[in-house]
C-alpha cells in the first residue's frame, strides 16, 4: 500500500527539540503510518515456549482473540521526537527510532504468513534492558539521521552480543547519516573485529529463499543485495543495512525524500525473512558459543609430552567455533592413549615463537592475509615437519579462495591436492570411509559420500591439511543452519584422525 495522500505534500517547518541543522534534518520525516493496535496480552498460564522454538497455536476454545506473540526483536528507542508539519496544516509527531512505525509488526505478520511462526517484537529502552540474549534474541535500530549512544550503552551492546544476542541496524531510508554514525559507534564498541561485507554464499542470504539479486529505488545502481556484518564466533554479532529496509516490510517506498536509497517491498521482504530466520536459528549457537573456554595465554608454558592445539590468529575472523575444538581434544583424551592440552593456545606467524608447537590451526569466515614476516615463519614451520591443519569456517568461497592464494604464497612450488581415501591419514586414530554432511553439502558438491580433505605433502608426508567443507562446527553437537559442514558422526573421528596424523608423521 502506498501512502499517496503524502504524495506532492511540501515539507514544510518541523519544530523538535534540537536547533535546525541543513542535512541529517531533512531526513527527519515520517516514513509510515502507525502500526494497528496490537492485541491484548494473554495470561501466563497461556505462555508461548521460550525462544527459540516456535510458537504452537492454542486451541481456538481458549481464547476469544490472538495472543500476544513472544518477542524477538527489541525496537530500541533512542534519539529525539518532534512535530512534522505538512503544507497541508496536518501535523504529526515523529521520533527519530521509529519514523516507519509498522515495520516491524508487519515484517513479523510475513514471518507467520509465510513461514507459520508467531513471532513479534517490542520497545526496548537501553536504560531498563538487562542484556541478557536468552530474553530478546535481536536487538534493532532504526533510523535516518546520526545515531548518539554514550560509553555505558556501548558496553551493554557489546556484552548483549558478546553472550550470544544480535544487534541489527536499519537505514531506513538510506541515510548516510544514521548509517555512518552506526557503523562508527560499532567498531567503537568492538575494536578487535572489522566490518566486512556479507559474502553471496553466507546462510543469511539462503535462509528460506535465495537471495542473488535484488530491486532498489532509482538511486542505487545495483542488483545485488548488500549487507555488512561483524563476526562473532561463526555468527553474524551485528548487522546493518546501508539500504532501507523498513518502508518495504511495510508494503510502501519513500515519497518524501527523493534522495533515498531502498530495498522495493518485495526485496525488503525476502531480506527481512532470511534475518528473521537467521536470527531463530543461530539464536542457541550463539549463546552455546559464548560460554567460557579454555583458552591460555601465549606465554602459558605446557609439557613437552602433551598435545598442543595452537590457532593461528590472522585478519579476518580467525575463531570461527569457539570451545568445539576442546570437545574433540577431549574426545582425544578419552579415545587415545595420546597425551593431550585441553587448553588452545593463540599464535600469531611472524610475531610469535612457532618453534615450540608441532601442529598449527587456521580456520575463517572470510578473506585473510599473510604478510611477509608470516609467510617466511608459516614456510619455516612447514620445513622443519609442522602440520598446518585449515578449516573453511561454515564452507564459504570467500575464505576458500584466501587459503589458496595465502598458502600459494607460503609454498609457490606446492599445489593443494585431493587426499586418497587409501591414504594412511584415515585410519590414524579410527578408520573414517565414509562420510555424514549437513544438507548444504549436497547443494554445492552433490551426492558426497566420502570425506573430502586436501592437502600438500612435503617429504613424503602431509605437512598442509585443509577441508573445504566445515570440520569443527561438527565437533560439538550445535546446529548451524545452511553451513557446509560434516555431521558429528563424521567430524569427531576424522578430527582425530588428522590430529594423531600430525603427531605421529
């Protein structure tokens, strides 16, 4: 529906409680109407079950009117209200976290349409909000001119998403105010992790339809949805969309401001099915992903009899899984007569001593690079009888093409290559014929039966060892929708396969 009665209005004077500023204030306007009244609340006894399970329909005897579904999104309510005034003489009051009001209610009237889940959302206040993701599962900003949120806000969002919740950021009408002053206030909040755009292949965009293009208003010269993100574990922790989202989840573009830039509602909608998807099942990874592990500090010295597993960190989003490499050491202990550190240390090639461990770990989501000084300590490594062991986080092309060019770069005359399954690799600790994968798998490589690992051998033995297809996220019992990735069955005995591999070639 579209809202013609704000076609040809003028904006006229808008009173509100800042000073008028040419630029981000001429975003300041209504970009849709109220949302309908929502119904009453139903009593306790009637409670839907806790996220993030769906909702199961009560019988229609037991109610007179719909229950309030359970909440999902947390609208945050920041900024400031003021009045819209058109040429008309109508006015209207505004605020600048809900200047489209039903996007969210009817976002999640699609998400029962279309998926059968009764799902809602809520006004959040920083101020009263406890952080605690088991609670609200995403947290979700809105708006067109420059976000303002001071040092204790930024510290709950970073704890919220830290314990497993999301934050995901709307411009609603493609301000580069409100999306610049995002994108700043996030990395501000969590320095350590780049924004990085969301690859086409990442879940996100496959959730329950694939997304491979996409229909923008008139001032964006694309078809190609984009999307950016900061990795937390193997999870997208914070979202934004520079391109408006809202106006199209409520069925109408953007009338009063010509510079514009959004998603068309049919877009809007697939986009905004695929997050709510997203947000359901990665909601129990991240809170599973968050628990303490243990993980000991570089310096940390460990028996030269045991088993170390060291990560390499590097650029990108280098702890992918965190604490399910500790349920296959543990499986190593109990299975194995090997020796065996639960901890993980972190290494860093060409900054820290690499002489002290025999086995290196190198896993991602995305792209990566070596520098000189890592390239000549990886090669070293490699040529006094290291094993470098690479896993493609989730099975994206994105990572899949870095470990090619960077490993290139470490050995110019090597070439990854399949393993055979006749190789001595798969019966080193249990023999592994056949293999168990995740429904993704087939999607992309067929009907795969067996295990499909590659690797460089140096002196007769396999010094490189890299799956394309996810290792760890089977490692732990934890469901990760849409990633290529073996099955538990499967990746527990193949991981210890290459770990006694590595300390006994």
């Amino acid at each position: 529906m579209r809202y013609s009665y704000w076609i040809g209005a003028i904006i006229g004077v808008m009173a509100c409680a800042v000073s008028a500023i040419a630029g981000e204030n001429d975003w300041f306007v209504p970009l849709g109407k109220p949302p309908e009244a929502p119904p009453k609340r139903i009593s306790g006894g009637e409670a839907f079950p806790p996220l993030p399970l769906p909702a199961t329909p009560l019988r229609r005897t037991e109610r007179n009117r719909p229950p309030t579904p359970p909440s999902l999104f947390g609208k945050v309510v920041w900024g400031e209200q003021g009045t819209f005034s058109s040429g008309e003489g109508a006015t209207q009051k505004i605020a600048d976290w809900n200047l489209c009001p039903a996007d969210l209610q009817q976002l999640f009237s699609k998400v029962q349409t279309k998926l059968g889940l009764q799902y809602g959302s809520e006004e959040v206040s920083l101020a009263a909000f406890d952080g605690d993701p088991e609670k609200m599962a995403v947290l979700f900003f809105s708006g067109t001119r420059s976000l303002k949120l001071d040092a204790k806000n930024l510290a709950l969002l970073r704890a919220y998403v830290l314990k497993g919740g999301m934050v995901v950021f709307d411009s609603v009408a493609g301000s580069p105010y409100f999306y610049d002053s995002a994108r700043a206030l996030m990395q501000q909040a969590f320095p350590e992790i780049p924004w990085r755009p969301i690859p086409a292949d990442h879940p996100l965009y496959h959730m329950v339809s694939d997304v491979k293009t996409v229909h923008y208003s008139a001032n964006v010269k694309s078809d190609q949805p984009y999307l950016e993100g900061l990795y937390v574990g193997s999870r997208i922790g914070v979202l934004i969309s520079k391109y408006g989202l809202g106006c199209g989840w409520d069925n109408h573009d953007v009338p009063l401001l010509p510079q514009a830039a959004f998603y068309d509602a049919p877009s809007s909608e697939i986009l905004g099915l695929n997050l709510v998807a997203y947000a359901i099942g990665y909601h129990r990874v991240g809170i599973e992903e968050a628990k303490p592990e243990l993980f000991a500090a570089v310096d940390e010295k460990t028996p030269t009899d045991e088993f170390v597993f060291a990560q390499i960190e590097h650029d990108g989003s280098f702890n992918v899984h965190p604490n399910n490499a500790v349920d296959l050491l543990s499986k190593l202990r109990k299975s194995t007569s090997l020796r065996v550190n639960l901890k993980r240390i972190v290494l860093k090639p060409g900054k820290d001593d690499l002489s002290r461990v025999s086995f290196l770990y190198l896993t991602g989501l995305d792209d990566f690079h070596f520098n000189d000084a890592a390239v000549v300590a990886l090669r070293g490594f490699l040529q006094r009888n290291g094993t470098l062991f690479i896993n493609n986080g989730l099975g994206l092309a994105t990572f899949d093409a870095a470990v090619r060019r960077e490993i290139a770069k470490v050995l110019p005359d090597a070439k990854l290559e399949a393993i055979p399954l006749s190789h001595p690799l798969f019966s080193a600790a249990a023999p592994v014929r056949d293999a168990s994968y995740t429904p993704a798998v087939a999607m992309r490589y067929g009907a795969l039966k067996e295990p499909k690992l590659e690797g460089v051998t140096l002196n007769g033995d396999l010094r490189v060892i890299y799956s394309p297809i996810d290792l760890e996220a089977g490692w732990s019992e934890n469901e990760y929708p849409l990633a290529l990735a073996y099955r538990n069955e499967t990746a527990l005995p193949l991981g210890m396969d290459i770990l006694v591999y590595s300390t006994t070639h």
